[in-house]
C-alpha cells in the first residue's frame, strides 16, 4: 500500500511479506490500508518537525552571527566577521568582500574559505576590466544567486583571469555608502550542497 501524505503525494511503501500465502488477502488489505493512513501521518508530522528543528538551528546560528558582527571593534574585523558569515552561512567555500570601488576596482578587504578552498588573500585588488556579472550588484541590484550554469548563462559572464580562484555559482549582496551608492561588495562561491 502507498503512504501518502496530506497533499496526496506519494512518501512511502507499506507492505507484508510472509512464507506462507495469506489466507485472507483482502483482510490483510483492508488493516493496510488503515494503518497506512496512520503512518503516513507519522512519516509526516516527524518530516515536519524535522524542518521546524532545522530552521531553529539556522535561526540560532543566524542570531549568534549577528552578535559576533556587531561586537566587532575595528571596520577591518567587522568586514572580515561578515565575509566569514555570509561564507558560513550560505555554506559556500569562498567569500570575499571588496570594497572602496574605485575607477573600476576594489579593494579585497577581508576574505574567508572553507578547508582546502584556495585563497583570494585581504590587500589586493581586482580589476573590473570587462564588466562582470558582480557588476550587476554595483549597478543597482541589492542581491544577486546563480547556479554554475546560470552564472555561465549570464550576458556578463566571460570568463575569469587565469589567476582568478575558480568559481562554482555566485551569491552577492551590495554594499552601500550613507548617500545610497554602491561602495562594495560581499560574494560568496562554491556552496556546497
């Protein structure tokens, strides 16, 4: 018998195997199909607190980061402290925060990695020479998340230097100065799934 859940789909199997044929198939039938219901709603409510747990964590994590942001004594760790967030958080393996956008450059002011991600090291710059899908967030966008695939899809792909420490998607927020302009940015890549 199919368990199904509140919404009518599919979430399990229930059946009874034996040595012997059932004497009576449709009595054994009929008590499946009524403790069928009954598991599924079991199957369902721990599915569900399952998710209420998970959320509470990320809550958690999500209130303990922001006290350890905002107990930050120097703008240097206070970046720093938010790339490491954002890094954590989104589950990424690299996080960078530019900022003091320039001429068509910015600053990496703080840097974070997972274990074994290679480094985009605090103190150089990068240059925006041929636009970018970062870009994007400078130009007006609070908020940017693309898949592998739609990062490459993007009009404003083309590639990264050489150098550059690859990337597998990209997440970003806008940074922005007291007169509402675009200062910096905070990207995060290769979220682990």
């Amino acid at each position: 018998v199919t368990l199904c859940d509140s919404q009518g789909q599919p979430i399990g199997l229930i059946a009874v195997i034996g040595r012997q044929p059932l004497d009576n198939p449709t009595l054994a039938q009929s008590i499946l199909q009524l403790v069928s219901v009954r598991a599924a709603a079991e199957l369902e409510r721990r599915g569900i607190e399952q998710e209420r747990e998970a959320y509470l964590l990320r809550l958690k994590l999500l209130v303990e980061t922001s006290r350890q942001v905002l107990a930050a004594p120097t703008k240097q760790e206070l970046m720093q402290r938010i790339v490491d967030a954002a890094q954590h958080l989104t589950r990424g393996r690299l996080g960078v925060c530019g900022h003091g956008f320039h001429d068509g450059r910015f600053q990496i002011i703080a840097s974070s990695r997972a274990e074994g991600a290679l480094p985009c090291p605090p103190g150089e710059v990068f240059r925006v020479e041929r636009g970018g899908v970062h870009m994007e967030l400078i130009q007006g966008r609070n908020t940017i998340r693309y898949t592998d695939a739609q990062l490459r899809a993007r009009p404003q792909w083309w590639g990264l230097p050489a150098e550059h420490v690859p990337l597998r998607g990209l997440m970003g927020a806008r940074l922005v100065g007291r007169d509402a302009q675009a200062v910096g940015v905070i990207l995060v890549s290769d979220k682990q799934d």
